[in-house]
C-alpha cells in the first residue's frame, strides 16, 4: 500500500509503516485517514505478518498535529474529530501482532500519543519528546494523559504535561518512556533485529503475551492472573509448545507453526 502521506512494505513476515507528510510529519485529518486505511489494510493481511515497525521519514516521527486546522474547531467539531482519531489510536494499540515504534526525531503531541500505542519504542538519539498541547491552551487528547502516566508515573506525567517542555531521549530512556537509545545510523538496522527476533517466536505465545499484558493494565491482580492462567493452559495443549519443549532438549532451533 502506497498512499500520499503513508506507505507500508511486507517483507520476511515484518511489516514497515512510513509516515511521509514533510516537512515534520504533522498527523492533518489526511494522514489520519491513511493512516486508518493502512491499518485496515494489514489487519486483513495479518496472516503475513508477525511484527509490525512504525516510523517518520525525514528528521522527524510525528511533530504533532497540523496546528492550522485547530484555528476553526468548535467544541461540536473537537468532539467529532476526536472521535476519528481515537479510533486509529485504538486500531493501533490492539494490533494483533507486536508494534516497534522506530522514533528516528521529533515525537510531539499526536506524536508520542502514537508512539505510546506501540508496544515497544526505541529511538534515535537525535529524537526528542514531549507533549507541548498545554502551549496551545488545550490538553494531550489523544490519550497522552493516561498512557503517559502509566508508562512513566503520575508525577513526571504531570511535570511534563503542565510545562509542555521536551525531553531528549537519554532522559526518555531514564524514565521508561523508550526501551533504548541508538546511534540515528544504526536505528532502523537495531528496530529489525528486534523484530526478527520476535518474529522467530511462537506467534501464538507471542500473542498471547500481548493480550494478557495489555488486558491485565486495567485489572486487579487477581483478574490478570487467571486471564495469565487461562493463556499459559490454552498454550500447553498447542504444537508450538511441544516443539519448544522438545527442541530444548534435544538441542536445537525450535520450528514453530503458529499452531
């Protein structure tokens, strides 16, 4: 799929999302609309894919969102335009399979918005974070003051939301906002890696991990352990396990099935 402001390629089971809508990527209801599409498209082809890599091109992520079309947005049409981008926010963070967000510059408002959807985030260290809505007399509505407190904690949450500033990613690294830091040449190589690795791993074991993990967020303890319970039972009667089982013991490369 080849659109104007998004593009995706499927190559050895990995997807890769391109945003392109230069000169900094900002998300205008276009983008959101291809974006929607794209997602849509590889749902369908899910069955190809076991991980998916979303990045900006150019020396940004996403700067935000396209400010310009703020200037006419009543409350009527906040309401309506929220309700079209939470839909692909959702569409994103319940992905069936693993989500690599390659953060290669800017990640600002919608952008860290998206970039929390993912499952895993590592960035260049030229990339630069924050959620600067509180500069433009509103606040983060695309679920940056939930995500962002779960993922860091309320107090760094709140530091970073009520002054709107940027954080390198050294310090998003400090904070748990990404999982690591790499040299800007080497990111896209180092986000691969990653997701051949997981690639590599049972899909079924893999997707389960996702599910209990992300359904668990929002449980008590005793909730998530029986939804973990249930996932670990359901595994132990699958082909995959028995091959991971008896590859360990005779010493070599499991073949999984995804069965």
């Amino acid at each position: 799929m080849s659109g104007k402001k998004i593009s995706y390629i499927i190559d050895n089971d990995i997807a890769i999302i391109t945003i392109n809508n230069p000169p900094m990527n900002a998300m205008s209801m276009e983008v959101w609309g291809e974006l929607d599409r794209a997602l849509n498209e590889l749902d369908s082809r899910k069955d190809e894919i076991k991980v998916v890599i979303m990045t900006g091109k150019g020396k940004a992520f996403v700067v935000g969102a396209d400010i310009k079309s703020f200037l006419n947005l009543t409350q009527e049409k906040a309401r309506s335009r929220l309700k079209k981008t939470r839909r692909v926010y959702l569409k994103l963070e319940r992905f069936e399979r693993p989500v690599i967000c390659a953060v290669n510059g800017y990640c600002l408002g919608a952008g860290l918005e998206l970039a929390m959807c993912c499952d895993i985030r590592i960035a260049s260290t030229e990339a630069k974070f924050g959620q600067p809505e509180i500069n433009l007399g509103i606040i983060p509505g695309g679920g940056g003051t939930q995500r962002l407190s779960r993922l860091v904690g309320v107090g760094l949450a709140k530091e970073l939301i009520y002054t709107g500033k940027s954080i390198n990613a050294e310090r998003a690294a400090d904070i748990g906002l990404v999982n690591r830091v790499v040299n800007p040449e080497g990111l896209i190589n180092d986000v691969l890696k990653t997701a051949e690795l997981i690639a590599s791993k049972p899909p079924l074991a893999v997707g389960a991990a996702k599910e209990v993990i992300d359904r668990g967020l929002n449980m008590s303890l005793m909730e998530s352990l029986e939804i973990e319970a249930y996932q670990w039972s359901y595994l132990c009667g699958t082909n995959d396990q028995k091959e991971g089982a008896l590859a360990f013991l005779e010493k070599r490369q499991p073949k999984f099935t995804g069965r």
